[in-house]
C-alpha cells in the first residue's frame, strides 16, 4: 500500500493542477486506510474489547470529521 502512496504521492506534485489537492486527497486516503488497518488487526487478533472500542471510536471520529468539515 506505501508504495502506491508514494507513487501517487509523485505523480501529483510532478503535475501543475493537482498539486494541492491531489497531495491533500493522498494524504488523507493514506490516513484513512492505516486506520482501516488498525482496525481491522485489533477485530481479528484481539480479544480485548478496550482496544477494539478504541479503535473503532478513533475510525469514526477521524471519519466523522472529515464528512463534516468538508
């Protein structure tokens, strides 16, 4: 997954018009996905459920406040 992060990550500051934005949206799928993959270790390998209302009270807040701010 890192590798195409920074693929992408290349490919929008090398271009004029999606420098910004594009570097913006790689960043943020970036995040969103470690926190898809945290969550989704914590779910199969816990059975500890403070880490797992942790985590997903983390993911859906991180999820919330980009759909609100944005």
């Amino acid at each position: 997954m890192f590798t195409c992060v920074h693929r992408m990550m290349g490919y929008c500051q090398g271009h004029q018009t999606l420098r910004h934005q594009g570097t913006a949206f790689v960043k943020t799928i970036k995040e969103l996905m470690q926190l898809l993959l945290e969550y989704r270790a914590v779910i199969y390998d816990s059975d500890n459920r403070d880490s797992m209302m942790c985590c997903t009270v983390s993911l859906l807040a991180s999820l919330y406040l980009r759909y609100k701010f944005s």
